[in-house]
C-alpha cells in the first residue's frame, strides 16, 4: 500500500531506517534471550545449545534455585540494593540542589563554578589519588566509598542546570509574592516541574549505581560488602562450579554432575540485570522528554 503523497526515494529511505532499527534491536536483543534460554534450559541439555539459541530446551528452574540459595549471592543482592537506593537517593537530591543553584543568574562565581565543573569532566582525578583520599577520610573497606564515588556527575548536573533554567521566571515570582520562601519555591514550584528530567537522571544513577564493580573492587576488601556485580565478576573469572554453588547445596541437588557452568554464568547474569529491566519500563515515558529539555529553548 502506498502512502500518498511520498516519492519513491523516501519510501526506500524509510524502509533502509526501518531495517536497520530492526537490526539493531535483533543485536540487542538475541543475546538476552539467550541467556535467559540457557538459564531455564535443562542443565543437562545445556551444553548442547548454541549461542543463538532463543528457546529453552527443556524448563528448568534449578539454576536459579542453586543460585539463591547461595550465601554470596544473597549478600552480593542486599549490598547492591543497599548500595544503589542510599546512592541514587543522594545523588538525585545533591544533584538537583547544585543545579537549581547554578542555575539562578545572580549566584556569586557561577560562572567559575560552571567551569570548575566542566573541568571534571575532561580531567577525571585517577585513581591513586582517589584511593588515598578515601583512606585518609576512613571510608575504605565501607559502602560510603563506593556510595560518594560521583555523587553528582557533571553531565546529569548539566541536564538539570539546563531544565531548571527554562522554567518561567513569572511562577517563581508569583510563589514568592505569595510567601514561599527560596525551599518552598523548591519543592512546591520547582521540583513537580522538573518531574521528567529528575526521572531521567534517577534512571542513569539507578544503572549507574547497579553496575559498579570497579570502585567496589578497589575499595571492598571485605567479601561481606560486595555488590552483587563483583560476585558475578569474581564467579566468571573463576570459573568455579562449587564454589558458586556450595559444597551443601551441591550434595542437595540429585543432578550436581549435570549443572553447567555456562548455565550458572548465564543465570547469575540475568540475575544482574533483571532489576534493570524491570525499572527501565517503569520511567521510559519520562525519558525522551527528560533527555531533551534544555536543548532547544524558545
């Protein structure tokens, strides 16, 4: 069926982008699937699978029994939970108090501190510096260390800068003629309005926090206080098949010689990436929105 009204080069052209998106989304999408297909496969018909593979063989539920029912998981589960709500919690308020500060004109040195900002983002301190600062405060070997790393990122500061600086100047004169101090004016006028981009940026921290690894393996001595990543990490590098599952849990499982290690890798990792998906859908409508305010202004 024709569309009226579009010349034979755009219809070609909208069929190229529309090819190529499906594309795109089958490369995203396939290897997910198949780990979840390895995971709920049969252990014992697991090692026949390839990696496309997209539909389980068999159903099996036992591998994410084995898995949490292990000690390091359950840990590594409250840690990362622990870790990604107080983080995400105190970013999102550190954030949006120094963007709604910077972006009020008559702040003294705004402009410097703008620049102090962007200055991060290019030269990032590394990381000797920031480890000794951490063991001259007393955080190593503490959630707080992984938890203070990037408080408040610059880009996600500069999304919020940008949105709170389009807000009409006329509601907060109108919130201050009616006896809002500067907080009210906040919290009542500028938050509910700054909803969209506020969601986006707690989504980037959400992810952000879930995934760290690296800053948690250089400070977390402790296994106790590692996050559910770097057990996933510690899992994949070595390998070993009893040490994930447990010596108990390994003589409770009538088919311990059946489980595959390519089972346990793929279900540990749907493991770390559920509560993404899950949350992601749960802000998606305020994401295209929040993601473009501040660039354009009219």
């Amino acid at each position: 069926m024709r569309l009226p009204g579009r010349t034979p080069f755009e219809r070609i052209e909208s069929a190229i982008i529309v090819s190529t998106l499906l594309l795109l989304t089958i490369v995203c999408v396939q290897p997910l699937v198949n780990l979840l297909a390895v995971s709920l496969s049969d252990p014992a018909r697991v090692p026949g699978m390839s990696g496309l593979a997209i539909v389980p063989r068999g159903f099996s539920t036992d591998i994410y029994a084995l898995l949490m029912t292990n000690p390091a998981v359950q840990r590594g589960l409250v840690n990362s939970a622990m870790i990604t709500v107080v983080g995400t919690i105190l970013s999102v308020i550190a954030t949006a108090l120094m963007a709604w500060g910077l972006s009020r004109p008559g702040l003294p040195y705004r402009r410097a501190i703008f620049v102090l900002v962007l200055v991060t983002i290019v030269f990032e301190p590394g990381m000797i510096p920031d480890y000794f600062v951490n063991r001259r405060l007393g955080l190593l070997n503490t959630y707080w260390s992984v938890i203070f790393y990037k408080l408040v990122n610059a880009w996600y500061l500069i999304i919020l800068v940008r949105f709170f600086e389009e807000i009409p100047k006329e509601l907060l004169e109108a919130a201050e003629i009616d006896g809002a101090n500067p907080f009210q004016v906040f919290w009542m006028v500028v938050l509910p309005l700054a909803r969209p981009a506020l969601a986006t940026i707690t989504l980037f921290y959400l992810v952000f926090r879930w995934n760290e690894f690296f800053r948690a393996m250089l400070y977390l001595s402790d296994p106790n206080l590692w996050p559910l990543q770097l057990v996933l990490r510690q899992f994949v590098i070595e390998g070993d098949k009893l040490a994930m599952v447990g010596v108990t849990d390994m003589n409770a499982y009538t088919g311990a010689s059946a489980i595959d290690i390519r089972a346990l890798k793929a279900g540990m990792i749907m493991l770390t990436i559920a509560p993404v998906l899950i949350i992601y859908p749960l802000i998606l409508k305020y994401f295209t929105k929040g993601t473009m305010s501040g660039a354009v202004k009219g």
